[in-house]
C-alpha cells in the first residue's frame, strides 16, 4: 500500500520531517513556483506551508485527494479555509509556536525606538558620534498601551511589567478577571491612543481591524508616543504612521509587519527615528522548530482520521479522553442512521451519563459525517459535514444529559425525516478494552456488537422466522457470527440484527427481507474501505 504523500512547500526545520516519521513519501516543492505547486499537488494528502505558499482554491481543486492543510506559524493569510471547508479540508497552524519570539522581537522594538539603536548604528557605522541627538526615553514608569490581549499581548504585558511599566490595555473580548490577572486597566481604544507613552499591537488582521490606528488615533496621542507593529501588516495605517513621524507626533516607531510584503521603499523607509525588519516575529529557530513538530503532529492525526486540536475550520476543539474513544462508533451509528433513514431533516446527538460533562461536540461532528459518509459522492470528512448538512437543509443539535439508564454511557442519534418519520439508534462502549455496542435501534432494545457487517429486519414476530434468516443467508454462503432479537411483545413488531462474517449484496437482502416477511431491511456496512 502506497505512503500518504506529503507535500513541504517550503523550508521547514529537520524537526518537522523528524516528527512526520517514516510513514509518509515526504517530498519538496517550491510553493512559490507555482506550476510545479499545482503539479505536486496532484496526488498530496498533506501539504505544509510557511508564509510565501499561496493555498487557494486554484490549489485545493488541484489536489483531489488533499485531507490537511498546515501552517507551520499563527497567520492564516495566505490559505483559503473557505474554499478548503467546502473541499472537506482540514487546515492548521500552530498558534502557540512563536509567542515567545515575537513577544520579544516586541520587547526589542520597543527598546530601539525608546534608544534609537537603529540610527545610533547606522550614524556611528558612517563615522558620526551623535551622543546628543540620539538622547532617548526610559521605559520605566511609562505607559504601555496594548491594543489585543491575547497570548502575544499577554507575554509583552508580563515582560514591560518587570521594566516598571504601567500596563493599559484594549481588547472588546478580554474578560474583566483575565484582565486583573493580567494586571492590566483594560480602556477603550480612544482613552489607550490618549494615554500611552508606548504602544504595540498585537491584534488579528480582519475588516474590523485594517487600518484601526490611522491618522484620528496619531492626532489623539502625546507628543513622542512610540508605536511598534509586529502583529499585522495593515493594522497600522502606514501613510499616516510617517506623517505623524515626519511631524513630531510620534518620537519612534518600529514595524516588523507590512501591507505589502515585501514593502516597497516608502515615507517610513527614510525616517532615522522608524526602525524596520522584514516581517521576523517568527524567524527563531526555536519558534521554527515549534512549528514544524506542532504543524506535523496535525497532519499524522489528521491522516489517521482523528480530530486535531489545532485545526481552525473544525467545531470541537481539544478532544477530552474520555470522549475520544466514542468519536468512532458515533461514526458508526451515523452510518446505520444512514442506511436506515431516507430523506434525514434533523439529527439529534443525545450523549447521557458521566461524558456529559465534558466537552463532547466532537460527537455531533463524528455523527455528521457518518451519516453523509456512504451517501454523498464527495469525500465526507469532519470538516465538510456541516457544509454538507446545511447544503441539503439537515440541522443537527447536541443534547446532553448527566444520566443513563443502564449504561455509563449512552449515545442516542435520532433522525427525523421529510415524511415525518423518526429513526433511533444507539450504542455504548463497555468493559476495559471500550468494545462497541449497539444497544437500541428504533425503541428495540439490544445489546450486540458494531461489528463490521451487521443486518437489520424489522417484521412480525412469528415462528420460524430466524430459520428463514439461517436458511438464506447459508445458501448464498453468509455466515452469521452473532444474534439479538428484540421484540415488543409476543405477536408484536420485532427486531433482529445480525453480525455477518461479510458485506451482503442488496439482492441477497431482498432475498432474505422476502423470505421473512420484513417491513423494514438494511444492510450496513462499517469497514473502513
């Protein structure tokens, strides 16, 4: 069996190949060129990615068996996660693997525009001494505004604060208590531009946030403020940011990030007290190798099926221990709803017992994609599921409950159909080695295993009918490895499922549904094929 392939589309750390292992046919491409991209892409099931790889949906559609897109840093500018959603692909960074780095690179910042280390070098490189003209500001005592308080924003508040900084911040989402903890006065953005003797960004890039800090913001702020962005490039408004320089506003500034990139030689280009750098909040080996092993980590769980915690265009987030194992057979019982459901409007995931109270979206993301699994012609995967729910007019919802009758745990789907019909299953994980088990389907209750290839006859109990199941199924060479009945009362509606040794063609199921007289018949098949 052929290796998954893996696609570098750009120079990543030893680490990162190290961490992928030796199960997959990694292979090099420059994603900068872009027919050798697209053409590399042919046959890739993972492609990782710097900042210069555009993944567009030029790029998806030219890889028809893509599953992951990774992002060896934080930024996700340059991947098309909409048009990756809709192809079923999973896209991930590693948002956690250069906050050291460029929460320092901001503290450096800060430092050079407080002591003007850019011009002082350059000046003393060209034979000047100008101790005088090069005369900065402390830090200590001053007044850092932080515009995003998020882990970035966090670190450069708990480093300026060893300076003897005091610590303002703006953030419409921080918590009042993660604030305090901060030791943060949290003020509009309005009073932070009024206030701060120093101000950096740390926010993410969006519609709301192009160009927040512009040339009303410069008007507003003292006389000397410093300004450094190593967030975002845009951010900042770049014109007024020089203006505001060139007229004494703003007494320093350092940017790492740009509109453009790489910038073009413009107005901050030629202002001594304006130090620049190409865009390095990453650029440590130590935030590189993070990256790497963080991004590779993704693409084994993803190739391996699993849910991955960092991925950005999948609900459920990290997924609790106890819950992981219910992620396959609730896949599982997706697929017996799908096989026993027609025309499905709405499905309930009830999950009951001690996982209750966890976080178990995840659930509902696992029954989505059993359901579509064996029905839609594209490739289902956790990511595309809602698309495909909300495609086709199907709305899901979680409900949970701290309570099982019988079982630790119970996980019920329910499916209601276009005609008004309701379609029941569900299943439980029991003894130490966590063996599936179907225990319900359509109020029968059961207990048998979620074996591979399982066969469902509703009818009316009578006698003779579980001969007739052995009878045809033995002439057309289908063993039956396991039985349970299930029946409402004696004469009554019954249910029977059996576990077949293998899959069983849709004219041996009709030829067994006729033989006993059944209402309702299914076969379903879980492999993993």
């Amino acid at each position: 069996m052929p290796k998954p392939v893996v696609i570098l589309a750009e120079n990543l750390s030893p680490a990162t190949v190290e961490a992928l292992g030796p199960d997959f046919d990694v292979r090099q491409v420059d994603g900068t060129d872009r027919p050798a991209l697209i053409a590399a892409l042919a046959d890739a099931d993972a492609v990782l990615v710097r900042s210069a790889t555009q993944i567009d949906a030029e790029a998806i559609a030219a890889a028809p068996a893509l599953k992951i897109v990774a992002r060896a840093g934080v930024g996700l500018d340059n991947v098309d996660v909409s048009a990756a959603t809709k192809a079923g692909v999973m896209v991930v960074n590693a948002p956690t693997s250069n906050i050291i780095s460029a929460a320092e690179l901001t503290m450096a910042h800060l430092l050079a525009s407080a002591r003007f280390l850019g011009t002082g070098n350059s000046s003393l490189k060209d034979g000047r001494w100008e101790r005088k003209r090069l005369t900065g500001v402390e830090l200590y005592e001053k007044t850092l505004g932080i515009i995003g308080l998020g882990r970035i924003g966090g670190l450069v508040a708990e480093r300026a604060k060893s300076f003897g900084m005091r610590i303002v911040g703006y953030d419409p989402y921080i918590s009042a208590s993660r604030a305090a903890q901060m030791g943060v006065t949290v003020l509009s953005l309005d009073e932070l531009v009024e206030t701060a003797d120093f101000l950096t960004v740390h926010m993410p890039k969006t519609p709301e946030t192009v160009g927040m800090i512009g040339a009303e913001q410069f008007a507003k702020m003292k006389p000397g403020v410093r300004v450094v962005n190593v967030a975002r490039g845009g951010i900042i408004d770049e014109d007024a940011l020089a203006e505001a320089v060139a007229s004494g506003r703003v007494g320093g500034a350092g940017i790492d990030v740009w509109s453009q990139e790489p910038p073009e030689h413009g107005p901050l280009m030629e202002l001594d007290a304006v130090n620049v750098t190409p865009h390095l909040g990453a650029s440590t080996d130590e935030a590189q190798e993070k990256a790497g092993i963080a991004v590779a980590k993704s693409v084994r769980l993803a190739l391996a099926g699993e849910l991955v915690p960092d991925a950005v265009n999948v609900a459920g987030g990290r997924i609790d221990e106890d819950v992981r194992p219910g992620i396959p057979m609730v896949e599982r019982l997706g697929r017996i709803v799908g096989a026993l459901a027609d025309s499905v409007t709405h499905l309930e995931v009830a999950v009951k017992g001690e996982i209750a109270s966890k976080d178990v979206a995840a659930l509902k993301l696992s029954a989505l994609k059993g359901l579509f699994r064996d029905h839609v012609s594209t490739p289902v995967s956790y990511v595309n599921a809602p698309v495909l729910a909300e495609e086709r007019g199907i709305t899901a919802e979680l409900v949970t409950s701290e309570q099982a009758d019988g079982f630790r745990n119970v996980i019920t789907l329910t499916a209601s159909t276009s005609t008004g019909a309701r379609v029941s299953v569900s299943g439980t994980l029991t003894g130490p080695k966590q063996i599936q088990k179907l225990i319900e389907v359509n109020g029968f209750e059961l207990e048998i295993p979620l074996t591979d290839h399982l066969l469902i006859f509703q009818y009316v109990d009578r006698p003779g009918v579980i001969g007739v199941f052995g009878q045809a199924l033995g002439r057309n060479q289908i063993n039956i490895a396991g039985m349970q009945v299930s029946r409402a009362g004696e004469g009554g509606e019954a249910l029977s499922v059996l576990a077949v040794d293998s899959a069983v063609t849709a004219e041996v199921v009709q030829t067994v549904a006729a033989a006993a007289d059944a209402s309702h018949v299914a076969a379903v098949n879980l492999t993993e094929d």
